[in-house]
C-alpha cells in the first residue's frame, strides 16, 4: 500500500478531517492535502508526525528488485 492511501485510509478510520489530522500532528493543512495526494518531496520528519499518530513511522526496507533481472 502506498504511503498516500495508508494515511488517509486511517485518517478515515477514525474520523477526522484533514483539518483535524493536521491540528493533532502539529502540521499544516497545506502538508496533510499534499500527502495524501502524493507530492514526491515531502519533509520525512513531519511524514513521522503525521504517522506516529496511528503507531507507525517511515523506515528503512529493501528494495523491491527489478522483475526481469
């Protein structure tokens, strides 16, 4: 599952709005609707802000190969 989809699927799960997501990470709105929809550049300390809510963080996991090697 996509970063995107993760969040916002729990965002979801507990009922809050993008708003009330950002006021409970200590980010910005700004940040939270550019998550979700999947900006490539996105400050990694604040991604853990926003994950650290549900009990999870961003962290280091192999790579996925190349399927015709």
């Amino acid at each position: 599952m996509e970063l995107t989809s993760f969040v916002k699927e729990k965002r979801k799960a507990v009922n809050l709005t993008q708003p009330e997501l950002a006021a409970k990470a200590g980010v910005g709105l700004r940040f939270i609707r550019e998550l979700e929809q999947g900006k490539q550049s996105l400050r990694l300390d604040k991604v853990n802000q926003v994950l650290r809510l549900f009990g999870y963080e961003v962290g280091a996991i192999p790579a996925k190969k190349d399927r015709n090697e």
